[in-house]
C-alpha cells in the first residue's frame, strides 16, 4: 500500500486556517492544531487505504464481466456490512455510521462494476 508522502496535496491547504484567531489564548490554539494535525493524518490515510480497496474492487469488477457475473453479490454485501457492524462496536465506533460508510462505499463499487460490465460488453 502507498503510504502518504504528505498530508497536504496541494500548497494553498494551510493546516493553521481557523476562525478561532484571537478568540483564544495560543496554546489553546496549538492544542488544537497539534489535535487537527492527527485528524489531518488520519484523513489522508482514509484516503489513501480507500484507492487502494477500490483498486482491488476493479479487478474483481473485471473479473465479474469476464466471467459475466452480476455486478452485486447481496450475500456478500450481507455479511460485510454485518462485520463491519461488529468490528465498529468492538472499536467503540457508532456501528450505524459504520454501515452508513460501507453502503456508500458499496453502492460505488457497483456502479463501477456496472461501468466496467458495459464497457466490456460493448468491446
């Protein structure tokens, strides 16, 4: 997995912008910078273990359209969502948000593996 080469893509992101200048004392400031710093991190590794789950899920979409298999398995999806609603509790994280995510996350990678059926039916 590619692990992130800096936290801030682009140069115009400024990790500091907040509305809270001269709201409140500096160290408080830096206490929540240091904090949002974390949350920074913890973002860009989202993102980067999500193009990296999404890029597993095209090879299986590829398979599916080879071997013509529907683009949803409600079985599998069944079940993933079952535990991922276990291991959010188990991480003290609301399990309905849990599925909240791994239903978005699903509903795009079967669009995807719809896309990549067509386009490789029409080729």
């Amino acid at each position: 997995m590619n692990e992130p080469k800096n936290t801030a893509p682009n140069e115009s992101f400024d990790p500091h912008a907040s509305s809270l200048h001269g709201e409140v004392k500096n160290e408080v400031l830096e206490e929540l910078y240091a904090i949002r710093g974390s949350i920074d991190n913890f973002d860009a590794q989202l993102v980067y273990l999500l193009a990296e789950r999404f890029k597993a899920t095209q090879r299986v979409g590829h398979l599916k359209a080879v071997h013509k298999l529907p683009p949803s398995d409600p079985n599998r999806e069944k079940a993933q969502i079952e535990r991922l609603r276990a291991l959010a509790i188990e991480a003290h994280l609301d399990p309905e948000f849990a599925e909240k995510l791994l239903n978005f996350v699903i509903s795009e990678v079967i669009r995807h593996h719809q896309n990549i059926s067509e386009s490789h039916n029409d080729a």
